[in-house]
C-alpha cells in the first residue's frame, strides 16, 4: 500500500505543472456585466441595416436575410446612411438600379450639404447676404417650400434657423451652453421674412450673418429622386432607408414592406409597426445628437422661435407620399408638439402621423390607425 501511494503521489507532481499552465492560458470568465454588453453588441453595430439605429426602419433584433429574389446595399453620404433593398425576378438588373439610386441621393446630399464647401447651400450662406444668387430649380423648389411651410407653421419650421448652428454646436467637447444673451441676439435677426426669392431663380439673404439650411426638404427630395432611378430601371418593388426616413413601393410578395419605430430612449423596444404601401415615414426624434447636462436634456432640434431645443415632444412620425413634405412635416411637428403639430397635419391631404410626448404619451391623428397599432403611452 505505501509502494502505490507514493506512485500516486508522484503522478500527482508530475501532472499539476501541465494543470497550472493551461489554467494560465485560459480565458477568465467573463463577469455578468460584459455578458451584458456582449450580448447586446449585435443589435447595435448594424452599419448596413441603419434602421436599428432610428427611429423608423426594418427591426434589427432579428436581420431578414436577403431572398433569391431580392438585392440590397448601403452607402454612407451627408444626410445618413442610405440602404436601398429591392425585390425583382431580374436581381442583377436590381443591383445596378440600386447603384444608380444611391448614386442620386449622394448627390442630393452633396448638394444640400451645409458643410461642403461647394455644395449650393454653402453658396447661399456664403454670398447671398451680399448679392443675388441664383439657384438651381431644384433649390428653388426647395426654398419655395421652405417658405410656405415656414409660413404655414407660424415660424417652427423655418430654414434660417441655421443661424443658430454656431451656438448649439453638439460637435464640441466639452459642450458648452449659448449663453442667454447670445442667444437673443440671434433670435432677433431671425426669421423667414428675412430670406427673398424672385421669379429668376435669385435667392437673397436679407440680414447679415443669416443662414439657410434645406436639410428637411433635402431628406425627402433624396428618396424621391432615388425612388424616380429605381422606377425608370424597371423596378417596381422597394425599400430605401435614409437616416430615420424611408420610402417604399410596393410588396414583398404579397406581404407590405415592414418597419419598425423604436422608443427613442430605448432603440430595443419597438414603439410601433407600421405597414407601408407606396409612401414615406419620417421620424425626426431627441436622440440624433444630445447631451445631458444638470437633469436637463439639450438635443439638436432647434425650435426657431425661441433659440432652445424644442421641448415636450421625444419623436414624431409623419406618413404620407410626398417624401420632401412628409421629412419636413415631421420635424415641424416635434417643434410644435401634439396638439398643433397634428393640426398642422390636418391641413394636408392623405397625410399622417403620430407624436410621442416626453412624459410618454402617444397622440395620433385619426387615420394613422390604418398604419399601424399604437400604444396609448410609452415607457421613456
């Protein structure tokens, strides 16, 4: 007995270097916390699927593979990440509609770009407060809407509302306020009556240090140009996300094209599903660009008339088929909030939408029950 007690213990010492070296070399387990995070990492980082990330598009809990039938692909530009899907008996004829379709929005946005040295924005800011400047119809169309809606809204939507970018500059780290001051100085020389437009196409900015941004009017025009490719190439059935707005037309087969309007608080919990025939939704929310400072919550959705981030409203969706004015609505409405923000809806025909307030509540206009099943309030 003491003869095999000592062979085990020796294989004992023989065998606990190997142990302890593979101990060593062994991941550590990971703590519930990084589980967390793990596990939650798929559902964020979705860089061609950009609707996970907004509060309209196609449910990313759960990706939808692409059928045989169908074709899909992205591109990054100005106004947000762009992702056209199709569905055509002829997918190599798809694909390149889908090329010549994001081609278009890239240079929609190019061109309305307030950042781009030469886009025609940047034209405007820079020379029309000291001389006519004369525009593309397509900017002039922009800008003729522009001032009606602005007029129609009693000033929340209004495009020289840009003026303020130099104050509210989310970009900066760390954030700094406007101060009050500032801010009225500003708030004095702004103002829709202060931008003039004449029959030639001229465009004039009639106060110094005024600027204009189309960029809620450029969002809508970028899908219907995209929407105009994919029609003119034979394509009849589409999906085509930018940002938090999309466009579509037709069916996936006999099933509408889906979508999926996250709480912008909590972009895992969907807020509502809504089935789509040849429309837009739009989306505009507090979440895009915010910063949290003293129990207060500063997002980049400017209301015009006061200089300060527009309050009470956390998003609002907007469904209808023309995509420049269905973009624009919907950030009008989250600067008027629910009551005359969904008036404001009542004015235009086949138009429709929702808003969800900051204390959770959802209020819709009457015929958006048509377009999805809405909870009467939300956890925020």
């Amino acid at each position: 007995m003491r003869k095999k007690r000592l062979s085990i213990a020796g294989l004992l010492l023989l065998t606990l270097p190997c142990w302890l070296q593979a101990q060593a070399q062994a991941p550590a387990a990971p703590s519930g916390k990084t589980q967390a995070n793990q596990a939650a990492a798929p559902a964020v980082q979705v860089p061609v699927r950009p609707a996970g990330e907004a509060p309209v598009g196609v449910d990313t809990k759960k990706p939808v593979d692409l059928e045989a039938d169908q074709a899909e692909e992205s591109r990054a530009v100005a106004l947000g990440l762009c992702t056209i899907r199709i569905q055509s008996s002829d997918v190599a004829k798809g694909r390149t509609a889908i090329t010549a379709a994001l081609h278009e929005v890239a240079r929609v946005s190019a061109k309305y770009d307030p950042s781009g040295r030469d886009s025609e924005v940047s034209t405007i800011n820079r020379d029309a407060t000291r001389e006519e400047v004369i525009v593309s119809e397509e900017t002039y169309s922009l800008v003729q809407q522009a001032l009606d809606l602005c007029r129609e809204s009693g000033g929340a939507l209004d495009p020289t509302v840009a003026s303020y970018d130099y104050l509210w500059n989310f970009s900066n780290k760390p954030f700094v306020r406007p101060l009050p001051d500032e801010v009225a100085a500003r708030r004095a020389m702004i103002g829709c009556k202060h931008l003039a437009i004449k029959p030639n196409r001229a465009v004039r900015l009639m106060a110094n240090a005024l600027r204009i941004t189309l960029q809620p009017f450029a969002r809508g025009l970028a899908l219907d140009k995209a929407a105009d490719v994919l029609r003119k190439q034979g394509i009849e059935n589409f999906r085509i996300l930018l940002g938090h707005d999309q466009y579509v037309q037709g069916r996936l087969g006999t099933r509408h094209w889906l979508a999926t309007v996250p709480n912008p608080h909590n972009p895992q919990e969907t807020l509502a599903q809504l089935y789509l025939g040849s429309q837009c939704a739009a989306t505009r929310s507090d979440s895009d660009r915010v910063v949290n400072r003293g129990g207060k919550r500063y997002h980049d959705v400017i209301d015009p008339r006061t200089g300060q981030p527009a309050q009470g409203v956390a998003s609002a969706t907007v469904i209808g088929a023309d995509p420049a004015l269905i973009t624009a609505l919907a950030e009008a409405v989250f600067i008027l909030g629910p009551k005359a923000g969904l008036q404001l809806l009542g004015h235009h025909k086949n138009v429709e939408g929702f808003v969800l307030d900051t204390t959770g509540k959802i209020t819709a206009t009457p015929g958006m029950s048509d377009y999805a099943r809405l909870p009467a309030h939300a956890n925020l």
